[in-house]
C-alpha cells in the first residue's frame, strides 16, 4: 500500500517511472493493523464514522509510537517535519481522511 502510496505522489510530482518505496521496518508496523479484525468485529453495529475515526485515532497512536521509538535510535523512516500539520514530524494531520478510509478498507479485507 506504501509503495502504492508514495509512486502515486512521485506521478503528480511528474515523475513518470511512478517510483514507490517503503522500508523492511514498515513491515511489522503495518501488520499491526491486524487487530483491526477483532476491534471490527466489536464495532460492527456502529456506524461508520465512529468506526472510521476509532482506526484513525488507532493508527495515528500506532505511526505516533513507533516513530517515537525509531526516532530514538536513528531508524524512523518517514519524517513529516516539513509539512504544516505534523506533530513531532511523526504523524500528519492532514492525513486523517486517508487513514479514516484505510482504516475502513483494512476491515472489508481482513473479514
């Protein structure tokens, strides 16, 4: 989905090879959106904004975490310094609506 994410950027960035890229330590971290299973499964009664702004807040706790744990040891690949809406450079607040849908997606896959 990174890669995905980031040759999206690099196309409207008139890159036209669309480069995408990731880091291996992104693989663990992602795979945590594995609990979104059972937390769905708990919420499926809700509606879908609250279910959409629980895994967004779950996931900015996650990127937030992680990155502050990385930062520590010189490892966190991603640095949101430069953008308007960013907290400690670890997380961005404009993001909200991408992780609101990935959050929704990742539970239709993980059913």
């Amino acid at each position: 989905m990174e890669v995905f994410w980031t040759g999206t950027i690099s196309l409207f960035q008139r890159d036209k090879k669309m480069s995408g890229n990731t880091s291996l330590i992104m693989f663990p971290i992602y795979g945590m959106a594995a609990v979104i299973k059972p937390l769905s499964k708990k919420m499926e009664k809700r509606n879908v904004f609250l279910r959409g702004t629980v895994y967004t807040c779950g996931i900015y706790t996650m990127e937030y975490l992680t990155g502050k744990m990385l930062k520590k040891k010189e490892m966190c690949p991603w640095d949101y310094s430069s953008s308007k809406y960013n907290i400690d450079g670890l997380i961005r607040l404009d993001y909200a609506p991408v992780w609101f849908t990935t959050g929704l997606l990742y539970e239709k896959i993980l059913k």
